[in-house]
C-alpha cells in the first residue's frame, strides 16, 4: 500500500503526453497538441478555444497541487514519494532530450511541472 500511496502524480501526464504522441490510440494528423477539444463564444464576442495541450497542462497543474498537498506528509512514505518524483522528473528530462516527440512546448512544461513537484 505505501508504494501506491507513494506514486507521483506527475507520471500521468507523462504516461497521457506518450500515449497521444506516440498515436497509441490512432495516428492523429499534423500536431495533436493543438488539436480543438472545445470552442466558447464569449460576452465580449471573442471565442476562446481550449486545445489539447492546454488541457494537458491545466489537469497537470491539478496534479501538482494534490502533489504539493502530499509533500506535506512526514516519514518513510514521504520520503519514497520525493525519490519517485525525482525518478520522474529524470524521466522527463530524458525523454525531452532524446526522443523527438517530445521536442514540444507542451512537453517542456509538463517537466517543469514535474521539476516544481521534486523541488516542493
């Protein structure tokens, strides 16, 4: 139970991010991450449009605070949830200089993410 409980957050985005890069659900045509999800028309006339990507970076930012709100734990758990996130962190970095579907704005932010959780 406590190495569940020790799971970072922030592997989800990163295991979401590869998923919809690597087309494991089906090829997507042309860049995935700015792909519509939905489309506002504001009061002011202005349509605000929210985009993958975005999407991606708001549910990672949401995972960050319930990241942050377990950080605040003291003991052996804590301490293995800190080594995880650092494992992840790596991971990101990793995957950001090596692999090209990661060489993608989205992708950079999801790492400082996971960079803001490790330092927390």
């Amino acid at each position: 139970m406590p190495v569940i409980v020790s799971l970072p957050l922030t592997i989800a985005p990163l295991l979401v991010y590869n998923i919809i890069a690597f087309g494991l659900f089906g090829e997507l045509p042309g860049d995935p991450w700015i792909a519509p999800v939905f489309t506002v028309e504001l009061v002011s006339g202005a349509r605000f449009t929210l985009v993958v990507g975005d999407l991606m970076i708001l549910a990672a930012l949401v995972l960050l605070f319930f990241e942050i709100l377990k950080a605040t734990r003291v003991g052996v758990v804590s301490l293995a949830d800190h080594i995880l996130s650092t494992l992840v962190l790596i991971a990101y970095v990793v995957e950001f200089l090596s692999v090209p579907q990661a060489a993608h704005s989205v992708f950079f932010i999801l790492s400082a993410i996971a960079l803001i959780d490790v330092v927390a």
